[in-house]
C-alpha cells in the first residue's frame, strides 16, 4: 500500500493532508486569491497561482506549464471581470471538465463583491479599454478579502463536503486576523485622508477609496494604453496646480516616464506590488497591505512635509 501511495505522490496523482483525505488541487489565477484559498483550505488543499505576484495580471503568456497546472486542477479560482482575458484559451488546452466555465470547480471571485467604476450602457472594446467590466483591482480593498474569502470556502465545501467544518473555521480564523489588522491599517492611514495621489495604472482605487486617499490622476491616460507626450505635459501641470506628490506604481510598467513627471513636479515615485509575493515579505494576504501601509505611510509623511513648508512660504 505504501509503495503504490508513493507511486501516486510521485506521479503528482493525489496528495494527502495531514487529516489522512486526499488534498483540493487549487489553480488560482493570481497569488492574492492563492493566499485567499490557503487560509481558508490550510492543509486540505493543495494550491498554486498561474502567474507570479511580480507580473502584470492583465497581460500572460500561454505557456504549456500554465496548462499542465490547470489540467491537474479540482478548482479554479480566477478574478474575472476579463482580468484574465489569456485564460479562456488555457481551459479549452486543458481538457478538464472539472473547471470549465459552469462547471462546479470554476469560481469567479468577483461574485458578491461591490465592483467600482463599472460602466453604464454598452462596453466599447475599440478605444482600447481593458477595464470593460469595471475595475478589477478589486483585492486592493482589504474588506473585500472577506467576501472573497466567503466565496473561496463555499466552493471548497462543495467539492469536498466531509471537510466543510474546517474551510469553515479557517475563513473565521481569516476574517478575524483581516478585521483586527484593518483597524491597524486605518490608525496609520488615518492623518493622510484627502491626500491626492497619482497612480501610473488604474489598479488602486479599491485601496484608495478604503484608506482615504484620492487618486487625481494616471500615467495612462486610459487603463492599458501608454502615455502620449500631451498626456505627460497635462499631467504635469495637474500636479504643479495641485501639489500632488505622490505617483504610485506599479514594478511591471517602465518607469521612466513616471521619474520625469517626478524630476519635475518634486513628487515622490512609490512603487509597489499590487499582488501577493511581488514585493519581498508578502507571502500572505494581509502582509500585503502591512506593506503597502507602511511604504505609503512613509511617503506620504515625508511629502506631507514638504508640501507644508511650500505653504508656508508661499503664505
Ligand atoms: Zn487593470
């Protein structure tokens, strides 16, 4: 028995928790929903993100390895709202009735989630918009962990029923880690409410709305479609006339354009992981925003600084 138990581990067939019952595969799209699915499924799921928390989510290649995770798959777990437009074609490769769109392990993580910025009246793909649903960024809001959680823990319960007291505690063990961190995060973020920031792609209005902050401006003059020389030159003077001071970006976009506008206009150029594992010390989901807080925090305040000591002598 232990040899062909050894043969199944070896041929990646099953895997088991430490419960003794065969372990959930999990694909996640994203490392966030990755991280999501672990707190919740701890030890009686298996999980593995197609794209790494480095990389652009909008924008992944097909690779073969990518389809090889998905045949393997009991669950997958993906952003949607057309984040992940590369991935239709990877679950028809993949041949694995299991998760195809409709089926019981395909979830849509964006279910039961308030979505910003959706748009009223027909979609128009022509002007080059990737955020045709409404903004996609959606994890950025800590609160919106919980939902996602929620999700998560039902989908689990479904495929795996004899497991469904422990997804059950281990989304009340999440959310009460996440309700007792977000009254931290707020206390830091709390003397920055207001504060006008620009943003190089649109991925953080969720965070920003949640933590007080106003995003005045982007890079991209539109999600997905680079600067253009008058965009730059607009942009420039919206910062000069409204002492912006703060462009936050992200790692995946070039960031030259973003150090003129800051050569320019005095402003401070912050770049940080949108998702889970992209910076270091972000393994986790709430580690994420731990390090988001504290980098803006430390920004914030020093700009903050500046700026006053230009009010004053303008007085
Ligand atoms: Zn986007």
């Amino acid at each position: 028995m232990k040899k062909i138990i050894a043969v199944l581990i070896a041929l990646g067939a099953v895997v088991w928790s430490s419960e003794g019952a065969a372990k959930l595969r999990v694909v996640t799209t994203t490392t966030d929903l990755k991280a999501i699915v672990e707190a919740v499924g701890k030890d009686r799921v298996e999980a593995a993100s197609l794209v790494p928390g480095y990389q652009n989510p909008h924008s992944v290649e097909g690779k073969p390895s990518l389809i090889l995770k998905l045949q393997k798959a009991d669950l997958l777990v993906k952003v949607g709202l057309d984040l992940e437009t590369w991935l239709p074609p990877l679950i028809d490769n993949a041949r694995n009735p299991k998760i195809v769109q409709g089926a019981p392990g395909h979830l849509d993580a964006s279910q039961g989630v308030e979505i910003l910025e959706v748009p009223k009246g027909l979609v128009d793909r022509s002007l080059g918009d990737i955020h045709l649903y409404g903004n996609p960024h959606y994890w950025l809001d800590p609160l919106n962990g919980k939902q996602i959680a929620a999700s998560v823990a039902e989908a689990l319960k479904r495929l795996d029923p004899a497991g469904a007291a422990h997804y059950e505690a281990g989304r009340q063990a999440f959310v009460q880690r996440l309700e007792a961190a977000m009254k931290r995060w707020e206390r830091l973020m709390a003397p920055f409410r207001g504060t006008k920031i620009i943003t190089y792609h649109n991925s953080w209005p969720n965070l920003s709305r949640r933590f007080g902050l106003e995003v005045a401006g982007y890079v991209e003059p539109k999600p997905g479609i680079p600067p253009s020389p008058a965009h730059v030159r607009s942009l420039i003077r919206q910062m000069k006339e409204g002492r912006i001071r703060i462009i936050l970006m992200e790692p995946y976009f070039s960031d030259k354009i973003p150090r003129q506008v800051a050569r320019e206009t005095g402003a401070e150029v912050v770049v940080l992981s949108p998702s889970v594992g992209g910076d270091p010390g972000t393994e986790g989901y709430l580690d994420l925003f731990d390090h988001h807080v504290t980098r803006l925090k430390a920004a914030l305040e020093r700009t903050g600084k500046e700026v006053r000591s230009q009010e004053s002598k303008d007085e």
